[in-house]
C-alpha cells in the first residue's frame, strides 16, 4: 500500500476548534471581526488571527472558499 502525499492539508486532516467554529458561524451569520470580537471577548486582532489560522490550516484560498465548505458539510447553520 502507498501513502498519498498531498502538498497541502485537505479538509479531512484538519479539525477546527470551538473556538474557531464559533467565528466561522459568525462569519456566515454576516458578522465582521469586531462586531465578532465584541461578541465573543476577546480583541479584533485575535478574530483575524483566527481567521488566518483558519485559512491557512483548512488550505483554502479566502473565507468565501472556507464558508461554501462549511455550509455544506454542515459545520454552519444559516
């Protein structure tokens, strides 16, 4: 059997936080960084350092990418 090596990490390989899925279901609830901040008690910058690490975890390009995925795997309710 062969292993598959892939350049960047699929969906499959990668597990949000809580924490990270609370701000992806902000973020399709319509909800911007510091509207998510004030929300959630913690600062502006941490949102966005969330939403890189997101993106750069999941190997999406941008948050539309990261949103079409969640929505339909479920992982965010509209």
């Amino acid at each position: 059997m062969h292993a598959l090596i892939l350049d960047k990490p699929t969906v499959i390989d990668v597990t949000l936080s809580q924490r990270e899925n609370e701000i992806l279901q902000l973020m399709a609830e319509g909800y911007n960084s510091r509207e998510m901040a004030d929300k959630l008690f913690i600062s502006e910058f941490t949102v966005q350092t969330h939403r890189k690490n997101m993106l750069r975890k999941m190997g999406f390009r941008n948050f539309y990418q990261m949103l079409c995925w969640g929505i339909k795997e479920g992982v965010v309710a509209l």
